[in-house]
C-alpha cells in the first residue's frame, strides 16, 4: 500500500535546496524515516519535508517550483 508525504503548510514545494544542487531524492531511491525529501518556502522562510516511514519513493504528486497547501500529498511512497 502506498503512503503519502504531505505538505505541512500552504507555500512553494522544492526538490532541491538551492538551483544548483542536485535533488534531494529521486523516484525510485530508498530513504529512512526523518531523511529530507523537500522544502517548503513560505515568505522566504525554508521548512524541510521529512519522510515519515522508511520506504521507496513512488513518484512525485507536485512539481518542482509548485504552489501547494497544507495538507496536500506532495509525493507517494512504497
């Protein structure tokens, strides 16, 4: 059964921390529970995204860049 990681609060979603590094994970890359899958941006203020559970990254639900909400599912994990 797939899990999801969500956005704890409304702002901007990013796969990397800044425009020159690379990802934090891909889909497909296995992570631990507390690694760092993104951040959010809100009012120039970086919150990271943590996975909860061990597991594999399913897929991206949300793009790179993309405004999202509190609550919303930002990726899916197996």
């Amino acid at each position: 059964m797939a899990k999801t990681v969500k956005a704890q609060m409304p702002g901007t979603f990013y796969r990397r921390p800044d425009p020159e590094s690379d990802t934090y994970v891909e889909e497909g890359e296995k992570v631990s529970a507390g690694d760092t899958v993104g951040l959010i941006e809100v009012m120039k203020s970086f919150h990271e995204v943590k996975a909860e559970e061990e597991g594999t990254i399913a897929r991206f639900l949300v793009e790179n860049e993309e405004a999202v909400d509190a609550g919303q599912d930002l990726l899916e994990m197996e």
